[in-house]
C-alpha cells in the first residue's frame, strides 16, 4: 500500500499535493509533480499566482503522450483500415464500436463495416446487427479464426472496419489466448483497449497487464459521466505509455463519444469538486 503520509512540502506544494491525491493520482506521480511545479515556481521569483496552475498544469501533462483519435484523411481509402476493440466485459465495447462506426460513417461520409467475435454473448451480437441495421451498414459474425480473415477479405471494397470482441475475463488466460488468435488473424491497424473510468485502479492495472500482449495501441475509457474520480485514468495513461483516444459519456450513438486530448485530462484533474 502506498504512503500517504503528506510529503513535506511547503503549503501551496502540500495543497497541490491534496488536489491530486483527492482525484486518486498515484502517490509517487503526485510528489513528482508537485516537486517538478515548486523547482519551476523557485526559479521564477515574479507573479507566481497566475503562474502557479499554468506549471502545474504543464508538469501534470508531461508524462501523458499525445491523444490520438483515429485520423482518416479525406480521399478514400485504397484498403480497409481495421480498428479492434478489447477489453473486459461490461464496459460498453458494443456501444462503443457503435458510436465509432457512426461517427465514421454518418459525418465523414466513410464506408464502414463490422466484424464481430462473439462466441459467447448472442446478445452483444443482436445489438450490433440491430446497429448495423439502422445504419445500414454490413457486419460479419465470425465464430472460427479462419472466419475472421474470410470475412475481412470479403469487406474488402469498404473503408474502415470495427471489430468487436466479446469480452474476455482478464483473469481467464484461455479465453486471452483465444483472443490473441483471432488478432493475429485480423492484423488490425489499432487496437484499442476499452476500460470503464468507474473501475478500481487495481483491476485497471490487472486488465492492462492482461491485454498488453494484444499489441493495444490506443486506450478507450467509458462512462466518464458515472465517474468524479480521473486519477486512475491519468494513472493508466502514464504509466502505460499508451495514447490516449477517446472517452465515452453516455449511451447516445454517435453523440456521447470525444477525442480525449491529455490536456482535457488535466483539466478534469483539476476541476473543483
């Protein structure tokens, strides 16, 4: 367990300390940044109010790396681009994927498909097909490997493709081993790893020590609206190293899904409570 005894900083430090820990920063993370902020304070003997949050502000988004959406250029696309999503179940893969697709295909006028994995949840499958209808879009169902690159060789002539992945038990080595068999298969473009911003930080660090031999490239949070709480998401961003790209806020397709951008982050951090 980590110490929480308060550093001994002077009393803006022990504040800005206070700030962090209250948003569930990781302790070590929230000393060096406040050290980082008082070496910069000291070095600048003039109006240090006004300055203060800026240089707290810039030492709490220097471990982040930059967000990344996905960035699609206008011509259309000679290939496929193909998007994977993973993650644990229950935290709104399906809808995720949803809002994506939509996002592509109703504002940048994109061709999209889906391909879903799911040999465990006829649910989560329904809800896609039901998706795709509305959207009018096509959607493979795969329930073999060797179905996964038939289908995505069938959808060829589209431009990008969502994956959908049933969730997995992060602590069902199988079922992870499974999962990797069919990404091996699909040779996505990115992965994504969608976690819920309302989990313990412990299970956080548990999923991504799970999937990290998915080959995830970009990070997912959801249900930031049932949360008040950032610090564990900033935590994963930093200590990970992987982009951020979007976090989700609520049920609406396409509406409730926007490119996280770290310094958004930080601002969340910092908002009084």
């Amino acid at each position: 367990e980590e110490s929480s005894t308060i550093p001994n900083f002077p009393k803006i430090g022990k504040e800005l300390y206070l700030r962090l820990r209250k948003q569930e920063v990781e302790d070590r993370l929230a000393k060096r940044i406040v050290r980082n902020t008082l070496q910069q304070l000291e070095m600048e003997a003039e109006e240090q109010d006004e300055r203060l949050e800026d240089i707290f502000l810039s030492n709490i988004l220097k471990p982040l790396k930059k967000g990344k959406p996905i960035q699609i250029g206008k011509t259309p696309l000679k290939k496929p681009k193909v998007f994977a999503l993973v993650g644990p179940t229950g935290v709104g893969k399906t809808t995720t994927i949803a809002k994506l697709a939509a996002m592509f295909s109703v504002i940048e006028q994109k061709k999209v498909a889906f391909v879903t994995v799911d040999t465990y949840r006829i649910a989560a499958v329904e809800q896609l097909k039901t998706i795709a209808e509305i959207m009018n879009v096509p959607v493979k169902v795969v329930y073999s490997v060797e179905q996964m690159q038939k289908s995505l060789l069938e959808l060829v002539d589209r431009e990008l493709i969502f994956i959908d992945t049933a969730g997995r038990s992060h602590k069902n080595e199988q079922q992870l081993d499974e999962l990797k068999e069919y990404l091996e298969a699909a040779r996505p473009d990115e992965t994504f790893l969608v976690m819920s911003s309302t989990g313990k930080y412990q299970d956080m660090l548990d999923i991504l020590k799970a999937y990290e031999d998915c080959g995830i490239t970009r990070l997912i949070f959801t249900k930031v609206d049932e949360t008040s709480f950032y610090g564990a998401i900033y935590n994963i961003a930093c200590r990970s190293k992987i982009p951020l790209a979007y976090l989700t806020t609520g049920q609406e397709i396409p509406d409730d899904i926007e490119a996280i951008d770290p310094m958004k982050l930080a601002r969340l951090l910092l908002k009084e409570q």
